[in-house]
C-alpha cells in the first residue's frame, strides 16, 4: 500500500499558510502545549458552531485567535456576550490579552472539515451511511467544486468484520501541489464502535505565487481558477445516479 501523505501539510509554503503563526524562540514547546489547549477548549466549547478552522497569531503581550466558522451568530452570542465569555476564560490558559475575530464561511459545502462532520453528526443520528455521504457530495458539486472524495471505515451497518468504502466524483488530484485540496478527518461515536470519516475536496488550482500570511478578507474559498468545470457538470442535473464511484475493500 502506498504511504499517504496529509495534503494540507503536503502544501505548506505553496499555496497554503500555517495555523499557528509566532516565532517560539526558548518557549516554542511551551507556546505550542497552549495552542493546543486553546484549540482544544474552542472546539468544545463551540462544537454546534461548525468552526472549520483556529489561526493563532502572537505578539509580545497579545494573541489573535481567528475563529472561521460557517454560523458567526452561535460564537458572537447576544450583543457579543459569548465573546466576552470566551475571551475571560482564554485568559485563565494564557496569561496574555486576547482579541477573538470571527471569519464567516459563505460556502461550507466546500470546507471538509465541515461537510466530515456533518456526515458523522447524521451517522450518529442513525441516518443510513450511504445516503448522508451521497447527499454531502451532491451538495459540494453543485457548489462549483472540481470533485469530492468521502471514505468511511469501520463496522459499517454493523457488521461483525469492520471495512473500508470510499465515493468519489469529478477530479482530487493529489499529487498536484497546485491544486487546491481540502483535506479532514472526522469520528462518529455509534453503539458498534467509532466509525471514521475522511473527505477530500478539490476547490479548483492556484496559479501565481499566493500570499500565505493568514489574510482573511477575501473569502477562503474564492480566488481558485478551474472551477468552470464543476460549474458545467452541475448544468447535468442531480438525476446522475450513476456519477458515484464506490470502491470497496474487505
């Protein structure tokens, strides 16, 4: 079997930036321990928000915490009260101010870590796993990406001996360093044991040298070239049953 890579970590300093954005000196393994605190309290603490992603960005006494997620209005809270909340309690893991920005996701239908844990959330909720991944992929076409790939592994319906299934449509080309490919890994917890999800999502090519510092004025998912492709394929209807691949592996 071939050795897999991550494909975000595959195109650091190409065409995509890093999540955490300081310079440790001394500290590093101290700053990076309260990262991943930070991260993992966020996550918790906003698990019905949909945060797709948390930048960490740090200055002498101030860390910038950006919060992208696909429903601003769950973290900002009445009148901005849930920042306020979430920003004491920040306090308490790092002994620095903290400034929270929120990013709002337009197209969460092309942000895999997303559309991975809206597919566990309906496994766990005892939708039929073929019709929740065939739904999500539906759903990611018809918002222009270049294709989608979904892989589910476990004891799938249950079953005594646990398997692997993978659906895919349109193009994931990852070896191509220029492509951009989404990439998340998600865990539904059901009653047979922990079934794993992972999603792929190729949301067009980047030409150019790209500015990898953490800038999100322009939408995440915009600025791709190559998404005319996805754009025709969706003029087909959704009535093409036959356009999921499915590999299957035992």
């Amino acid at each position: 079997m071939g050795q897999k890579v991550n494909p975000i970590a595959n195109r650091l300093g190409i065409i995509r930036g890093w999540d955490s954005n300081w310079y440790g000196g001394k500290s590093y393994g101290n700053t990076l321990l309260e990262d991943s605190k930070i991260r993992k309290y966020l996550n918790a603490r906003l698990a019905k928000a949909s945060v797709s992603r948390i930048v960490i960005e740090r200055t002498l006494k101030l860390v910038t915490i950006t919060v992208c997620t696909a429903r601003p209005g769950i973290i900002i809270g009445k009148g901005g009260q849930e920042v306020d909340k979430r920003k004491e309690e920040l306090k308490k893991i790092t002994d620095k101010d903290i400034q929270i920005n929120i990013f709002e996701i337009k197209k969460p239908e092309l942000d895999a870590v997303i559309v991975a844990n809206n597919v566990a959330r309906q496994v766990e909720g005892k939708i039929a796993y073929r019709r929740a991944i065939k739904m999500a992929i539906a759903s990611t076409i018809r918002m222009g990406a270049e294709g989608i790939k979904i892989q589910i592994s476990g004891r799938l319906n249950g079953a005594e001996m646990a398997r692997s299934e993978m659906y895919k449509e349109g193009r994931t080309p990852l070896h191509t360093f220029r492509s951009d490919i989404d990439y998340a890994h998600a865990e539904a917890l059901t009653k047979v044991g922990l079934i794993g999800i992972k999603v792929w999502i190729c949301r067009g090519e980047v030409y150019g040298k790209k500015d990898l510092s953490p800038s999100f004025t322009a939408s995440k998912e915009g600025g791709h070239s190559g998404n005319n492709r996805g754009e025709r394929r969706n003029d087909r209807g959704d009535g093409n049953k036959g356009g999921f691949k499915r590999n299957k592996r035992k």
